[in-house]
C-alpha cells in the first residue's frame, strides 16, 4: 500500500510539471496528461504520434468535477448511475467556459469523458485539482498496451514514468456513446450494447463505416501488429501464428489460445496480450479462427478487422 502511495505521488509530481505518465485502467492503460494544459496534451499527440484530428478521452473522478466542463442529460445520468465507473465513454456537449484544452477536442464542441474503475487511478485523480487526457499508451495504430511491460514495449524511456497496476482486467477498450441528441454507438468496447439498450429503453446500433472521425478509435487502421491478419480461418498456412478460442488437437508451435471454451470475456482479455506476443515472435502472418460475432465477440472482430488494415 505504501508502495502504491508513493507511486501515486510520483505520478502527480510530473503531472503537475506537465509530463505524461503511464497509468492503469480496467480496460488498457492510458497514456495521461493534464487535461487543462495545451503543452502536456500536444505531448501525449507528439508522444503517440497520433493525427491531430482524432480527439482523445478525458478520464475524471465524480460527477462534479465533470458539471465544470460539460452538459448532462437524462441519458448521461440513466448510464452514469448503472455503469459508472466503468468500461464506457461518453460523448457531450462542451461547455463554453470549460477549461479543457482545444487540442483535447480539436476544437470540436463535444467531449469524450470517462470514469475509470481501476483503484490506483481513481486514488491519482482524487489528489489531482484537474482531470486527465489519457488516450490508449501506445504509438498510434499499434497494439494497445494491458500491462506496464506493454507500455515499455511501446516508449522505451520516453515517459516520465508508468504507474503499474498489474494487468487490466477487461483488455479492450471502453464502449464510446455519443449523447448529442439521439444516443449513438460510435465504437464497440467493454460493455455490451445490448445492456445500453436495456437501462436507455431504447435499441442503438452500432455503425462501423463513418467516414468523419468524431470520437476516438474510429480510425480504420488501428490495433495492429504490423503483419497481415486473416479472419475466419479453419486452416493456417506455413509459418503462420493460428490464433483459437477453442481447445484442438494440433502439433506445433504456432497456435495461441485466447480461450480455450469460447469464453469470450477471458478471449477479450488475453486479445492484445497474444497480438503483441505474436508480433514479437516475428511471424509473417496471424490465421483467426471465427469468433461468434455476439457480445464481446462483436467488439473483439472489430479490433481484428481494423488490425488487419495495417
């Protein structure tokens, strides 16, 4: 515990100077700065190598601290109640006197906020006067990092520092919904739609093929290991990592389990772990076997099909 209080201390001492730091989430780990500051969230860009137009989440403790930068609305509080803190991001209307930075939003009018569930970043965020932008820690288009190991992997020493929090527990990223009139989903995550449809009432769908990006991780590339990915494989080819859900009788070194039953909440989990493990081992290509495209199913071919667009 000691431990974690120094390490929370460590993290808000370069917060506060304006570097970014590495920290936990439930989902991946996020790379942080100050939200309110132009100079730390033109870092995290720079850091990432991430376009300028794709906007980031800002990740705040409580709702009070949120009423400072955005406008709710009865569908916010029907999901904040329900979900939060949790695997879900939503997107609002901005404040005009919101201190955000204009690079958070690129100079949209909305905002992507989040509430983490990870206790190590709740306990930074309630010593902080500010709330965080902290984008996946990764390079853009790259897998997303679920440890601090992952985090090294991606940046070497070019951050401050990594606040490690072992392990994300989820491993995808949070569900985006747009709250601008009409509730929307604009990207797959964590929490099913089927359990947004249920608490609004209401049946939202979700669109892959928006051509304008109006919240994080719509970009078409994105996930990726760097090598070709074919879906729905029932055979690999020669040399190629074979990655399966559910247990076979294979010989080889090539194959890697995200489940061994079609559990899909433990494939989500183990998805980027097995990409990146994959990506080291210096094969040409990734064989897929089907993944039921329901629940989870449906978020983790959304990753696969955007990492296959490298």
């Amino acid at each position: 515990m000691n431990n974690n209080l120094a390490n929370i201390k460590k993290s808000k001492f370069f917060l506060d100077k304006g570097h970014c730091v590495a920290v936990p989430t439930e989902t991946v780990y996020g790379l942080a700065g100050n939200a309110y500051s132009d100079n730390a969230v033109k870092r995290i860009f720079k850091l990432k190598k991430r376009p300028r137009k794709n906007p980031l989440i800002v990740h705040y403790l409580n709702l009070n601290q949120l009423k400072n930068d955005c406008e709710i609305n009865q569908y916010f509080i029907l999901l904040f109640k329900k979900l939060c803190p949790g695997p879900i991001t939503f997107v609002l209307k901005l404040k005009k006197q919101s201190k955000i930075s204009k690079f958070v939003t690129n100079n949209k009018k909305t905002l992507a906020v989040r509430f983490p569930k990870h206790a190590l970043t709740r306990n930074l965020l309630k010593k902080l006067n500010y709330p965080i932008a902290a984008p996946s820690a990764n390079i853009s288009t790259n897998i997303s990092a679920v440890s601090s190991e992952d985090v090294k992997d991606e940046f070497g020493k070019k951050i401050k520092f990594i606040l490690n929090g072992r392990r994300s527990k989820i491993g995808l990223e949070s569900t985006i919904v747009s709250l601008i009139n009409k509730p929307q989903i604009l990207r797959l995550g964590g929490i099913k739609i089927s359990q947004i449809n249920k608490i609004l009432k209401t049946k939202i769908k979700f669109n892959r093929c928006k051509k304008k990006i109006s919240a994080p991780g719509q970009g078409k590339v994105h996930y990726s290991p760097g090598i070709p990915i074919r879906l729905n494989v029932l055979k690999p080819k020669q040399n190629e990592a074979f990655i399966l859900i559910k247990k076979r009788k294979l010989s080889g070194n090539n194959f890697y389990y995200l489940s061994k039953n079609k559990n899909l909440r433990e494939a989500a989990k183990n998805l980027y772990k097995t990409l990146r493990i994959i990506k080291n081992k210096n094969f040409k290509s990734i064989a897929v076997e089907k993944i039921p495209n329901k629940g989870l199913g449906e978020t983790i071919n959304d990753r696969l099909i955007r990492a296959s667009k490298f």
